[in-house]
C-alpha cells in the first residue's frame, strides 16, 4: 500500500501482477463504472440506463417491503387482542391469546408471522446493504436513481405506514391497550 499517493496497490491472488485500484471520494457522472461486483461492469449508455432502471425498481421494493412489514406486524398484533366488549371481566393476564401460548406454540399465527418477519428481515437488511454500496461508488446517476426510487416507493407504499404504523393499531376506544 502507498499511503503517500492515496493509491491503494493490491496483489492478485490468482497471479503475481500488481493493479493499483483508486476509491472516488467525490460524487462523478459517468458512463463507465464497476457496481457492486466486478462482472456488473458499465461501460456504456444504455447499460447506465439498465443499471438505473434496476437500482430504481430495487429501491421501490425496499420500500414496499418495510410496508409490508409493517402491515405483518398490524396483523400479528391484531391478533393477540382482547375483544373490546370483555374489557372489564378480563385479567391481563388471560384473554384470547397470550404470550406463553404463543411462545409455546399454541398459538401458530403469531409465530408463524415472526418467522416470516425474521425472514423478510434478512432479505430487507441484504437489499438495504446493496443500496448503500451503490451509493457509495458516488456515481451521481446511481445515487439519484436510489433516492428517486425511494421516493417513488414511498409515494406509493407509504399510505401503509399511515394506516398499520406505529401507534395505529392502537383504538383510543379500546379500554385493554
């Protein structure tokens, strides 16, 4: 490595040669990049355009995803509720379901949705990751097609938020929250 330079040397593993390799640090717009991995080489104008297009829909999927989340999670609290006419004759700690019997399997919908969760987690943690080294090549294009396929997504997954979101599953009629 020579530091002097800013120029990072590496040696192939597969042969002696030397490749120095330099990291843009500033956002560029241009046709010519390596994304992600070394066989998604963009060499032209029409491959930036295909790389874009998959980035932005990549981006509006990441977003419907964490919708959908959301939604699973509404439909999980949904169903450890207490009916709303026992409020006054039920325990706490009795109901419909409770957390034993859902950690102990009585109980299938919750943890069948968790594992669900847990999964679709994964997938949202890996597509996010992917996201952020795009970005992180500073191509301007690929940026802007990330943040724009955030938007996108939100505008149109974003109403789920509003309607299965933090503090919606909550009915401020509901005596048992």
């Amino acid at each position: 490595m020579a530091h002097a330079g800013h120029t990072t040397t590496a040696t192939s593993l597969t042969s002696n040669s030397s490749m120095a390799m330099e990291m843009q640090m500033n956002f560029y717009f241009s046709t010519s990049m390596t994304l992600l991995f070394q066989s998604w080489n963009i060499s032209t104008v029409q491959g930036l355009v295909g790389s874009i297009f998959a980035l932005l829909f990549l981006s509006i999927f990441y977003e419907g995803l964490k919708s959908f989340r959301e939604y699973l999670m509404h439909v999980a609290v949904e169903s450890l509720r207490l009916p709303s006419n026992s409020c006054s004759d039920v325990k706490p700690t009795t109901g419909k379901r409770t957390w034993r019997s859902v950690f102990l399997g009585k109980s299938k919908l919750p943890l069948f949705i968790h594992v669900i969760q847990s999964i679709l987690q994964v997938i949202q943690m890996g597509v996010a990751y992917l996201l952020m080294l795009a970005v992180m090549t500073f191509n301007g294009w690929i940026f802007l097609a990330i943040v724009f396929g955030s938007g996108i997504g939100y505008l149109i997954f974003g109403w789920i938020k509003f309607l299965y979101g933090v503090g919606a599953t909550q009915d401020s009629n509901d005596c048992c929250n």
